[in-house]
C-alpha cells in the first residue's frame, strides 16, 4: 500500500513543513547536537535529513514501505531502514508524524509498546479525526479525536501534553513522558 504509487500522489510542499517541524521540535524540546533521535514511519526520510542540517548526527529512521527507504531525500541517505530489528537503541527522542492514523488500533497498540520500549519521550503529529484533512486521505483508517488519542498514549506513557501552537495547524501534536 505504502510503495511509489502512494507516494506519488504525496504534496512537495511538504518539505517546508517538514523545516519548520524539525526546528519547532528541537527548540521546544531542547534537543542537543548528541541527542539520538529515530523519526518512526519516516518515508524518504525528510525529517531525517532536516535532523542532520540541524545539526544532530544521530538520527534514523525507519518506515515500512521498500520503495521510500530506497530513494532517500538529501541527507538521509544509509539512515533509513525497514526493519526494526535493526534498530535496538534506545533515544532521546521519538518523532513520528502522520502515523498512527495509518495503523489499525492492533498495530498502534504495537506500535506504541515498541516506541515505548525504546524512549521516554515520544513526539506525535496526528491527524484526527476532527481535521478535514483526515478524510482527504484514504490511507486514513484510524480516526480518533485528539482526547481519544491522548488517552491511548496514556497507556504507555505518564504524560500527554499537546505541544505548542506554532506546529503545523492541520494536525494535532502530542508530547508523551515516561516520567
């Protein structure tokens, strides 16, 4: 489902979106040049890439889709991968934008476990099911309210804050704490 011809219908404009996502989440969160970062369900790796311009060198990304980690954008290049197996560290940080909405409630609650196992803090975009944006996508099959997802996070971590509103105003943005 998640191989070229979806992303050939994905908007380029995204890219800057991508910019300001990266620097908001490094300033808001504080993150260091030494952070290690993973970006889950990252596609071409542009947050990655955006990561590394920044200035921090210890960030992967994985996705499941062959076709995305195989065409790597910029500098994201030998830091994309599909298999989790491969990823066995554990991070500063989390980030995982325009995901979950994708995932049956099963491979959240996976998902989650996994993230969960390998972080203390997980920064999420979400599309909710409130957003005019979610039935723009038909890869959209997990709708919940931002309240519903805040609650599902709860279950894994012990905070759930909404991020500041200078994120991207078409998703709804959840910090989770372990602590």
């Amino acid at each position: 489902m998640y191989e070229e011809e979806y992303f050939k219908e994905r908007n380029p404009e995204l890219e800057q979106r991508h910019v300001i996502e990266v620097a908001q989440c490094i300033s808001f969160m504080g993150l260091q040049e030494h952070d290690k970062i993973l970006d889950y369900g990252c596609g071409f790796g542009q947050h990655v890439h955006c990561f590394v311009e920044e200035g921090i060198q210890d960030v992967v990304g994985f996705d499941i889709s062959e076709y995305a980690t195989q065409h790597p954008f910029g500098k994201s290049e030998n830091r994309l991968t599909t298999s989790l197996s491969e990823i066995s560290s554990k991070y500063d940080l989390i980030f995982s934008i325009d995901v979950l909405e994708h995932l049956t409630d099963e491979q959240v609650k996976e998902a989650l476990a996994w993230i969960r196992k390998h972080t203390d803090k997980l920064l999420v975009g979400i599309t909710s099911k409130d957003s005019p944006n979610f039935v723009k996508d038909k890869t959209h099959i997990n709708g919940k309210t931002m309240y519903e997802w805040k609650h599902v996070l709860k279950h894994y971590f012990r905070r759930v804050n909404k991020a500041p509103k200078y994120f991207h105003e078409a998703q709804m943005y959840l910090i989770a704490y372990a602590f």
